[in-house]
C-alpha cells in the first residue's frame, strides 16, 4: 500500500489525515458521473443534468486544504509544457511549500532556461520565470538527483508521430515517455506519483506502469562468500566477561550499523537455498573480513588469542566461530532482504493530468483554466495520489474546476478536445470554400452561427488552416488508434479534418496563381508571419511553412517577416521541407527581414499567413506607394480592414469572401 511504503513525513501520507475520507469517496465515488446513471443522462433537462454534475464535482474536495508538508516536484522535460507548466505552479504555490526542478538532458535547453533568454516565447512568461527562478523553481541536468527527492514526477516530454515503421505517420513515438519510465525506476528509492503531463494515447499509464514495476527490481542488492570456511578464520572478534558480546558491523553500501546481540541467546536461522544462491560476491568477503566484535572496554582481540578466564569460549571456538559467521551471515542476507524488499515494495502510482495549453495564451490558460483533470485508479492508492496532486492545484484553482475522473477517460479526453477544436476548424474553412463560390461571406456566417449558444463563437474563424505541435498529431493519433481497434469509419470521420485542412491551404495558394496570372517565376512575394499563430515563435505544422515551400517551387523570390521567429528557425524549415538537391536555391530565393515595411519593399504581393497584431496597424498606403503595381494583398487570417485597402489601390483577396 502507498502509505505504509513511504516515510511518515512525506505529504503523500497527509491523506490520512483527511477527515472522513472513505465515507466521503464512497459517496461521490472520486467521479462527476458517480450519481448519475451513464444510461438516463439524455433522460435530464440540460440545465438539470449540469447542476447534478456539479454538485458532484463539489464532492471531490473531500474538504482537502492546501498541503501542510513541504513538497518537492519534478518535471522531467523542459519544453514548451514543462517549462510553462512548472513555472506557474511555482509561482502560484508557496514557496517554502512547493519546490518545483525541471531537469532535461540538453544541456543547450536548461542553459536557456536559466539565462536572460528563454528557449521559448510566450507572453507573461518570462517575468513569472526571472521571479521565481532560484527561489522555487529550479532548472538543471541532474536527472539523478532531481528524480530522487521528488515526491511526484511530471512526464513532460514530446510525443512526435512516428516516422517509420507500423503506425508510421499516426502513431504516437512514446520512446522519450518509455526512457523518462526506465529512468524513474531506475533512480528512485521510495514510493512516488508519476503524471503523464504528455499528450500520449489511451492506456499509457498502463505501459508506464509495466516498465516501472518490472525495471524497479533491478537494483537488488545480494551477497555472495566465496567461501564459506575461509570466512570463518577471519572474523575479528572479543568476548566480554558475561558471555554477552557486542557485534559492531558496518557497511557503506548498504549503511548497517551497530547490531547487538547475546551468545545466550543467538538464534541461528540461515537457510541454505539462500547460501547457495549468494556465491562470488567480494562485498560479502571484504565486510566479513571487517567485522569485528567488541567487548565493553571496547578492547579488540581475536578469538585465538582470548584470556584464559575465556577459556570456556576458547574450548568451543568452532562451534563459536560457526555461530558468530552463521548468524553474521544471517544479519546480512536479513538486511539485504530488507533492501530488496524496499526496492521491490517501492509504489509508483500513475496519473493522467493532461495539458490544455494553447500557445500565445499558455499562461492565462494555466492561471485561470477551465478545467484541470486528474486521472486516476479508483484504486485506494490511486485515490490518493488524486488528492495530493488535487491539494496542489488547490493553491489558485477553484476547486470545481478540478476534476477527477478514471486514467482512460482523461487520457482520451486531451485527444478528444483537441479533435473537436480542429474540427471545428475545419468546419468552418470547408464552408469558407462554399462562400467563395456563392459570394456569401464567412465572417458574417459564422457570427451568425456563432450567436447560438449550442454553437458558441469560439474556434469558428475562418483561415488558411490550423497548425502548431497538437492538432494534427493528436487526430492522426486518434485515427491510428481507432484503425487499430477496428473502426474504420469512425477513423475515416477524423481523417478528414486533417484533409480539409490541408484542402484548404491548397485552395489558398491556387487562388494566390491564378491572381498573379499563374506566372511567379522572378516575382517578389513578401510572407508576413511564419509561425503557426501569434503570440508564439514556435513554427511546427504552420500553414506559412506550405504556403512558402509552394511559391519556391515556382521560383518566386520570398521575403520573410516575422516579429518572433529567428532566421534560423526559418532556414530550418526551409531546409527540412525541402529535396536535398534544391535546398541551396530555395535558402537564395529566401530573404529574411528585419521590419514589414522592408519585405514589402518593391514586392508584387503580401501574403499574411499569420494573425500578428502588427499587421493590423501597418501604414498600408507607405507599403503600397512602395510595391510593385498591380500591387496584391492576399489576407489568409482575416485581420485586415480590406475595404479600406481597396480604397487604396490594393488588390484584395480573402479567405471565405468576395471583395
């Protein structure tokens, strides 16, 4: 059980002081559903329904406050999620309660992270970091140790799509969820809670689970005598007057001190299938050659060479000697049997609490989020480590906003919230297409659509497609594994949000040819954003990467402008997305700028790819008087007030409109 195998001061025992903590589980049963019959939900009003599932929510409290023992967490990871996460947690938890260590084995990335220049952009975020940075909140390359004197491990680390083998193109990569596992099993010497922080596929924690019990085993520690007699003639030794002797022995590997005993009253218990199994081991030898027994004036002699008022020991010294080693070896394999069970007893307990950070507004979203889940084992154990991790969050979350649910149900529900919001996406861009062709114009749709509050105006603006780490690989993760149990329509389904998507960059860029009379060659095209949306450097999966890669191919001559994103960053896409034969030609018909107003300069058309608040306050006229005639400005983001752009002199095409 967690509790028995843990020290009494670590918080993971705080939860038995938790007031009437059966009674109130077993009343909400730990879930939001637990008073609800799954089968009679469509049976309640909405309004209805929703008042029963809070109240249950309000029940997962179990009156839990926030920690009363200091607490040491460890994100392993020190990406985008890691570093965000942990730099809010310290922030808004005490800190002389919660000491918060990400650890990462880039040396490149921790040294960012503890210098003046984060490895990643998000707005808020640098000033939460300088404050607490050296107070609460550590960064560092020692895995060893940061593991070791964690009470709770967050798994932070990346879950590409794997690139090549079964599942290659869908499949989620979990080789770093799989090392991050071996490595806290490896290190770790007591109980501990391990949260997949990582977006992974359903029923991980099970695999994590696996590959902590079975490598927790591999650090037994056993003794093996070379040989049995010849340690008998080496144990030092002395007999105290009473026939009561002292056996002072120590050992630092396995740190035994200072065991007592009585030759009266010595019960010798070793058994030999464990002498058998313990042979050719040189720190059984050196320690037996080491030990020694004193007697009260602490004086040190050997058995061969006693007083004779010991003459009553020095006529047994064989029968003495055999005992004092056989029991000297029972001590032994005794608290080696101890280490190992330790080791062996050693808990791990698997959480799910899934991210649901959007970049540009990761911080508010971790400040103020609209939920927070904790999965787990409806298990006592995994109640538990529930509630310890809830006490954490409880420092500036609502408590009905923390959830707890089983580990399956918040697994699938990241990759299902990320489907949905993609959907949703690509809803709106596949009827963009439609008012394009029927002159109806998708701005006004979708508020129109969006005035519903069944609908909601959230995630339904219409673009050139969505990008960033999360969605695609997540819905490719979701079909893969509904190919893999055997649903193929409902893969089918997911799929084609990923179609539509990509459909709709490639109606962008034809559109962008035809305009420009299907002639690029030689023409300057100024690209205004390449990241996959504001407020964020980060370029993964960004619509710009398409978009660009698509005018190199006809020879265009790209100037780049982005507020955020490096001109290495961008060479690196570049060369990434490119065959090996045409990477030198794309990188010299590649311009990075340094302003807007010098990529537009003598340029034939602008493309904004990303939703930059920048843009938005350009002096367009200063950009037209200095482009190229007929001047275009093709607005993928609709951000820009085109009327005005027309009026003066600009070409204007948009996304899901006719101007």
């Amino acid at each position: 059980m967690l509790s028995s195998q843990i020290s009494p001061n670590s918080p993971i025992t705080q939860f038995n002081s938790i007031k009437n903590f059966k009674e109130t589980f077993e009343f909400s049963n730990n879930s939001i559903l637990s008073n609800t019959n799954v089968n009679q939900i469509s049976g309640y009003p909405q309004n209805i329904y929703s008042e029963k599932t809070k109240e249950n929510i309000n029940t997962c409290s179990f009156g839990i406050s926030p920690l009363e023992t200091p607490i040491n967490i460890c994100f392993i990871g020190a990406g985008y999620v890691g570093g965000t996460s942990s730099a809010v947690m310290a922030y808004k938890c005490p800190e002389n309660m919660v000491k918060v260590t990400v650890c990462d084995i880039s040396h490149e990335k921790i040294n960012a992270w503890n210098s003046d220049k984060l490895p990643i952009y998000e707005p808020g975020l640098e000033d939460i970091v300088k404050k607490q940075r050296g107070k609460n909140l550590f960064f560092t390359t020692d895995l060893n140790s940061s593991i070791d004197a964690s009470d709770i491990i967050f798994i932070s680390v990346g879950t590409p799509t794997k690139k090549k083998g079964f599942g290659a193109g869908q499949a989620a990569d979990l080789k770093y969820v799989e090392c991050a596992a071996r490595k806290i099993a490896q290190i770790s010497k007591n109980s501990k809670i391990i949260v997949e922080k990582s977006t992974v596929p359903c029923r991980t924690a099970e695999h994590i689970r696996t590959i902590l019990d079975s490598n927790k085993l591999s650090h037994k520690q056993t003794l093996s005598p070379k040989n049995h007699s010849k340690n008998n003639n080496n144990i030092s030794n002395s007999i105290n007057k009473s026939n009561n002797f002292n056996y002072y022995y120590y050992n630092s590997e396995l740190n035994i001190k200072n065991e007592d005993f009585n030759v009266n009253n010595f019960n010798i218990n070793y058994h030999n299938d464990n002498i058998n199994n313990i042979n050719n081991n040189d720190d059984y030898n050196n320690s037996m050659d080491s030990s020694s027994i004193s007697n009260n004036d602490s004086t040190l002699t050997d058995i061969d060479s006693c007083s004779e008022s010991n003459t009553f020991y020095q006529g047994q010294e064989q029968e003495l000697n055999k005992s004092i080693f056989d029991d000297l070896l029972e001590i032994k394999l005794k608290k080696n049997r101890n280490i190992e069970n330790e080791k062996s007893s050693c808990h791990f307990e698997i959480l799910s609490n899934p991210e649901f950070l959007s970049e540009g507004t990761a911080i508010n979203d971790l400040l103020y989020p609209d939920r927070v889940l904790i999965g787990g084992l409806q298990t006592k154990e995994g109640i538990k480590a529930q509630n310890l991790l809830y006490q954490l969050y409880s420092y500036w979350i609502p408590k009905e906003k923390i959830i707890t649910m089983s580990l399956w149900s918040s697994e699938l529900s990241k990759l299902a919230a990320n489907a949905l919001l993609a959907q949703r996406i690509s809803s709106i861009n596949a009827l963009s297409a439609l008012c394009e062709e029927v002159g109806a114009d998708i701005q006004e749709v979708s508020y129109a659509c969006g005035l519903d509050t069944r609908i909601g105006s959230k995630f339904l603006n219409a673009s050139i497609g969505f990008g960033g780490s999360c969605f695609k690989k997540d819905i490719l993760n979701l079909v893969y594994l509904c190919n893999v149990f055997k649903l193929p329509e409902v893969a089918d389904y997911w799929m084609q949000v990923i179609k539509m998507n990509e459909y709709r960059k490639t109606k962008f860029i034809k559109n962008i040819l035809n305009r420009l009379f299907n002639t690029l060659s030689g023409k300057s095209i100024t690209v205004f954003g390449f990241s996959f949306k504001k407020n964020t450097k980060d370029t993964r999966e960004s619509a710009a990467i398409t978009i660009v890669m698509a005018l190199l191919q006809e020879n265009a001559i790209i100037k780049i402008y982005d507020p955020k994103v490096t001109k290495e960053q961008i060479y690196y896409d570049i060369k990434e997305n490119s065959d090996p034969q045409e990477f030198n030609e794309n990188i010299s018909n590649t311009i990075i700028c340094d302003s807007a107003y010098d990529a537009a300069h003598k340029s034939d058309a602008i493309i904004i790819c990303t939703e930059w608040d920048e843009f938005t306050t350009l002096n367009y006229q200063n950009i037209y008087n200095n482009m190229n005639k007929p001047a275009f400005i093709f607005d993928g983001r609709l951000i820009l007030n085109h009327n005005k752009l027309k009026k003066i002199g600009f070409i204007v095409e948009a996304i899901g409109k006719k101007i």
